[in-house]
C-alpha cells in the first residue's frame, strides 16, 4: 500500500533521528494512511486517507 494520502497528498517525509550524543541517522515519518470506503465528490470510492482528513470531516466515512 502506497502511504500517500489522495486527499492532502500527505506523504512519507524524511528526517534525522537524534541520540543524546547528538550523532545523526536518518529516519523515516510515515503518515496514518488507511484504506477506507468513503463518499468524495458524490460518489463511493475506496480510497488511502489519512486519519487527520478523516477526523477533520473533510469526506464522509461510509460504514
């Protein structure tokens, strides 16, 4: 599963994990994508959606 969400275009980013010495490794931020049945544009779809847009109403979840 692609970990993009097709609402925001939320998608994985990329960063520096830090230890208490301070040595830098790279790491990974992954959205919360889900594969959900939604209603978006007035029709039904399934779709990757990250949980802030499903939370924040921005589509109908369909159940």
């Amino acid at each position: 599963m692609s970990r993009v969400c097709e609402i925001c275009d939320k998608k994985t980013s990329f960063g520096n994990s830090v230890s208490h010495s301070h040595r830098k490794t790279r790491r990974t931020f992954k959205p919360n994508v889900h594969k959900t049945k939604v209603e978006y544009k007035g029709k039904i779809k399934t779709i990757n959606i990250c949980t802030s847009c499903l939370k924040s109403g921005k589509v109908k979840k369909i159940v």
